[in-house]
C-alpha cells in the first residue's frame, strides 16, 4: 500500500477505503481537520450523521459541545487537529432517521492504518483520546474510560495520550446532571492545554 503523503490523499484513499464493511453506506469519509501542524490533536470514535453529510469531523451536537469545552478551557479549537478513529459513519435505519452504532473492534483495527497515516502527517506531540474507541485504537488495548479519565497514557511512538470521554456521552445525561458532566468533560481537556505553550 503507498504511503499516504498529505491529508488531501488521505482523503482521497479512504474515500475509496472498503477494508471494512462501514465504508460503502457512507455518503463520503471524513478525515481530520484544523492546524495541520498542531501540537496537540484529538481523536473521536466515527463521523456522525451531519458529519457524514457534510464531510467535516466534529461539525454535529458532540462536536459544538467539544467545541465550548475546548474554549472554556482556552485551547482554540483552531490551534488543534480533531479528528476520529474510523473514517466513515456507522449507522442502522430506524425509518428516515439513521442512528449510530457503535463500530466493531474489527472495524476499528481495519480503519487505524488510516489514523496512523494522520498522526504521522500531523505529528502531533501529544494526543487527547475522546471515548473507548478512540483510546483503544491509539493505546493498543482496551481503556476503561471511566477510570482513567483525565490520565496520561503513553502510545506505542511515545505520544501521550490523554483519556476522557467521548462529547456525546454528555448528551445522553440527564438533564440535570448535564452541567456536572460538562465542568467535568472540560477539567479533562484543560489538562492537555499545556502542550500549546
Ligand atoms: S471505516 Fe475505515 S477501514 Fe472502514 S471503509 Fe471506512 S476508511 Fe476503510
């Protein structure tokens, strides 16, 4: 397989990427987006729908939510490069409406020769993990997020990597827990602000 060279052939070989089932009901893949050079980068699961409809990672309800966590804390999003473990998005058919589903450990590994193409083309000096899927595909093992939320922990290429959940999980809080999810979610990310000073 050739190396991947820039982001714009990344995009265009996953676009064409079927080494996993999710690929061919996709309406298109979503690469990472931002500084192309950030320090610091962070990783989701999957695109979701209206990132699957507009092409651009993190654009949907999850991602206007990392984005206010990411300022409250004063990390701009812009500085950053976000981005998620899997390429395309995987989904059932509930009528009209098409709603997530979590990718298979399969799935993920087939997609992480794509995120290890992206990490060496950003070189990011360290890695901000949202939710089990993420960390898995960038720790090699599986991380009960819970517990090691808000910790460090060092990939394989010697990047830390830091845990917290993925934004979404906020919004299946009940509402009046919402805000304490929140505060927590972003005492989390503060603790990568570091690495873009
Ligand atoms: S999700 Fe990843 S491995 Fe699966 S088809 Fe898309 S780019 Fe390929």
């Amino acid at each position: 397989m050739p190396r991947i060279r820039s982001l714009a052939g990344l995009k265009a070989a996953t676009m064409a990427c079927r080494e996993c089932p999710i690929g061919q009901y996709a309406t298109q893949s979503v690469i990472g987006e931002g500084n192309p050079k950030a320090r610091l980068m962070l990783v989701g699961e999957q695109p979701g729908d209206q990132e699957d409809l507009q092409g651009h990672p993190f654009v949907g309800p999850a991602g206007k939510l990392l984005s206010q966590a990411l300022e409250q804390v004063g990390i701009p999003r812009e500085q950053v490069f976000v981005s998620n473990a899997l390429k395309h998005f995987k989904f059932e058919l509930r009528g009209k409406r098409r709603i997530h589903k979590t990718p298979t450990q399969r799935e993920a590994a087939a997609c992480l020769h794509w995120l290890a193409d992206e990490i060496a083309l950003v070189k990011p000096e360290a890695i901000v993990a949202l939710g089990s899927t993420a960390a898995r595909s960038l720790v090699g093992r599986a991380v009960p997020v819970m517990a090691a939320r808000g910790q460090w922990l060092d990939r394989e290429d010697g990047r830390p990597v830091l845990i917290t959940l993925h934004p979404s999980a906020l919004l299946r809080v009940p509402p009046e827990d919402r805000d304490a999810a929140f505060t927590a979610f972003a005492a989390d990310l503060a603790k990568a602000r570091a690495i873009l000073r």
